[in-house]
C-alpha cells in the first residue's frame, strides 16, 4: 500500500477578523496531486517546528502578511504592507528546521520573499514606488486569470518541467525580490525584470514561485504541473 504525502501548510492570518483561516485553492491543489495537506500551527518554540519538520513529507509556504523587515536587517518604510509576528516567527523556525532535513518546500508569494529574505536575500517594500515596474503586478481581479507572461530560464529545471520559456500567469502582490539569496538561482522573470520564480540547487526540493498557482490549477495547465512536481518530490 502507497501512502499519500502528508504536506504541512502554513496558516493564513487575518487580524481583523481575530481568525486563523486557509484558502481552499492550497489545500485542493495540493489534494488533486496526490497529497494530504495539513494546516499547521504558529510554533513558538523551535523543538515543536523541528518535530513537525520530521514527521511531514514536505512543507508548502503560502501567501499573505508582508515579511518584516527587519528578517533584512532593514527598517520598515512607510509603505510597507501589514506584517505578521506569529507567522515570520513561526515560518521562520518551520523554514530552518525543514530545509536542515532537506524536506521539500514551496513557497507562494509572501513564501518566495520570504524565503529568499531567510536565505540571505533583500525585497522590494513596495514594488510600485521603489522599482520601475513595467506591467502591473497588483491585483487586478478575477485571481483566477493569467495577467502578465513570465520567461523561464532554459536551464532552470521550471523550463524543464513545463518544456516552454513563456507562461502567462496571475499577480497580486506589491512586493518582490530585490536582492536575490545567493543560495537561490532565478528560474523566471517578468517582462519588467522582476523575479518570479526562484529555486534553492543545493536542495532536494525548494522550488517558490511569486505568483498564485493555487488560484489557477483548475484551469492552468502550468499551475498544476508545479503542484505535481512538488507532491512527487515529498514522496
Ligand atoms: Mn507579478
């Protein structure tokens, strides 16, 4: 008998409504791969992080909250966006204690900057003031439609996955990447140069991705080729 992958999500927060809550595209798109996704808790002790780190099969790092600042050692702007403690705190730990087993990671939107600020990397606070954005990266719903192409590196093992250097894909977010970690290589990029996609090669599996794939895998055939590949790196 073949187990599935059991995969920890990480919990959205909304602090206006006091609630800790998920979206149902993490948690279905993980499913129709093949995967049992996993609402975490916020750890607030390492030792709890570093247990669950052993016991899942992978981890997916979703959207939300701005990273704090200071995770780069730099001061919060004015135009910075809502930030979370308990989710920088919590992610952080979980982010350590499973790259440190080599257990396959995604990262979506806030989960790419986050990643790559854990890693060593710096972010734009605010992309649409501090850099020279050429296409729109904000939201513009419906979430569910491709908005900008992206271009993928032909080296990059995306490019190998979806056998094309063009896809289109959604984008709401008002942050991105400024300086990339140097433990991660840039697999795709907006037309304007923003990043959109990054990979760790010194891992197993730690793949992140700016955009929201998992608001487009019912319909987009490269959303759900990334859930895929992501599900068969935790078996
Ligand atoms: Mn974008």
């Amino acid at each position: 008998m073949k187990y599935k992958p059991i995969i920890g999500v990480t919990p959205l927060m909304d602090y206006d409504k006091n609630s800790v809550w998920m979206l149902p595209g993490y948690l279905k798109g993980l499913e129709d791969a093949g995967a049992v996704p996993v609402i975490l808790p916020f750890f607030t002790e390492y030792k709890d992080a570093e247990r669950c780190a052993e016991l899942f099969d992978g981890f997916l790092f979703a959207g939300g909250q701005d990273v704090d600042p200071s995770v780069y050692h730099e001061d919060r702007l004015p135009l910075c966006g809502e930030i979370s403690p308990e989710r920088d705190v919590s992610e952080s730990m979980l982010f350590r204690a499973a790259s440190g087993l080599d257990k396959p990671i995604l990262g979506i939107c806030r989960g790419i900057q986050l990643i790559n600020a854990l890693m060593g990397g710096t972010l734009w606070q605010d992309i649409s003031s501090q850099y020279s954005c050429k296409i729109q990266h904000t939201r513009i719903p419906p979430d569910e439609i491709p908005k900008h192409d992206i271009i993928i590196s032909k080296w990059s093992p995306l490019y190998d996955l979806l056998g094309t250097d063009r896809i289109s894909v959604n984008s709401y977010h008002h942050q991105g990447i400024r300086e990339v970690s140097p433990a991660l290589k840039v697999m795709a990029d907006a037309p304007d140069g923003l990043i959109e996609a990054v990979y760790a090669p010194a891992y197993r599996f730690i793949w992140a991705v700016q955009w929201h794939p998992e608001l487009l895998f019912e319909t987009d055939k490269s959303a759900s080729l990334l859930f895929s590949e992501f599900v068969n790196k935790c078996r």
